[in-house]
C-alpha cells in the first residue's frame, strides 16, 4: 500500500486527530462520572472501533475492562442490511454488567440496532452506547445513543479506524474521499 498518498486522497479533512483527542477526553470524563462506582465493560466492534477504544480508555483516571465482539453484515457494497452474524463472540458473561457499547460510526443504525438488540437479550444490568460519529439524515432506524463525538454530513468517511476497502483506518484524522479514489 501506498502510504505517502493517503492524506492526499481525502477530499475534506472533517475532524483532525486533535480535535478527536478533545471530543474524547470530554466524553470520557462524562463517561467516567456516570459510571462512578459500578461495574462497567467497554465493548467494541471490529474493526472500525480500535482507535475509539484505545484513546477513550485513555482518558479514565482508573482501569475499565474491555471486550470485543466481531460480526458480518450482509448487504451490498458499502450499505448495511441489518442482518448480521457473529464471527466472534465476546469472552465475558455481561449479565448484570453495565455495558457500554463503543463504536466508530453510527450510519442506517441497523447494524448497532441488531448488536443492541443481542446484547440485551443476555441481561446486562444497563446497556448504552458511545460513538465518535453520528449520520443523522441516514438513520433508518432510531438508535438510543448517549455519548456522541460528532454529528456529520451524509457522506462516506474514512481514517480513524474507519476504512474504504481496508484502506486509510490508520490516517489519524477523519476525512471524505476525493472522488478519484473510487471512481
Ligand atoms: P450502519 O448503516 O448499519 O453501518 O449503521 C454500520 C457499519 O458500516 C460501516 N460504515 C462506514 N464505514 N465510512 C466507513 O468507513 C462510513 O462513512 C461508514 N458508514 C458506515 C461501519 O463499519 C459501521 O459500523
Ligand atoms: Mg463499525
């Protein structure tokens, strides 16, 4: 891969590492005081999600387990259908847990809704979500989500975690693709 080429190929830089790094210190400090004195458990979604994990952990004053769950989402090209199968399970029991789900995006919602749904079924003692972004105008479904990095434009990002095809998950800002990318 070529990786001198990676930032030239975002048409528009949406939120710089920095920025991201703020977002996360203010969630995590909401985070860490909501939760004060209970049993809580990250939980994160392959792939897109390592980066959120790793730097919003980083802002709690103490330690907080994680685990992590990987899934297939049958659908088209890049849009979800909402069916969704488990590749790999989370090691721990959540029963009376107080889980918080983290993820990189929310975009139709459909995914996370299926996730949500699972997780519930298995009896944690309070389940809420984190997501660094938020596609409003594609919910196709409503998504209870309590900690939100940032609300954004309708269109396919990458960096950060998220990727096109494998590619740009380790551009450390959050970005469009130029159109000569995939065209
Ligand atoms: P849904 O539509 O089910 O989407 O909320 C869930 C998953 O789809 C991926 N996704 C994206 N990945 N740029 C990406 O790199 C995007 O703009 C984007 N929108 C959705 C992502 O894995 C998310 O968890
Ligand atoms: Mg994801």
């Amino acid at each position: 891969m070529d990786a001198s080429h990676m930032g030239q190929d975002l048409e528009k830089v949406l939120y710089t590492e920095q920025q991201i790094q703020d977002r996360l210190a203010e969630l995590g400090e909401q985070i860490w005081k909501d939760y004060e004195g209970k049993d809580l458990l990250l939980v994160g979604v392959l792939k897109g999600a390592i980066l959120v994990m790793a730097d919003l952990m980083r802002t709690f004053p103490g330690s907080v387990p994680m685990d992590w769950m990987a899934i297939s989402s049958y659908g088209s090209g890049t849009k979800s259908s909402g069916v969704v199968r488990i590749l790999m399970d989370l090691r721990e029991d959540i029963t009376n847990k107080h889980v918080l789900i983290v993820e990189d995006i929310i975009d139709s919602g459909l995914t996370l809704n299926w996730i949500r749904s699972n997780l519930l079924s298995r009896g944690p003692a309070s389940l809420e979500i984190c997501t660094l972004l938020r596609k409003p105008d594609a919910a196709k479904v409503e998504i209870d989500c309590k900690y939100v990095g940032f609300d954004i434009p309708n269109e396919f990002v990458v960096g950060y975690g998220l990727d096109f095809d494998e590619k740009y998950r380790n551009l450390r800002d959050v970005g469009t693709l130029a159109p000569h990318v995939y065209s």
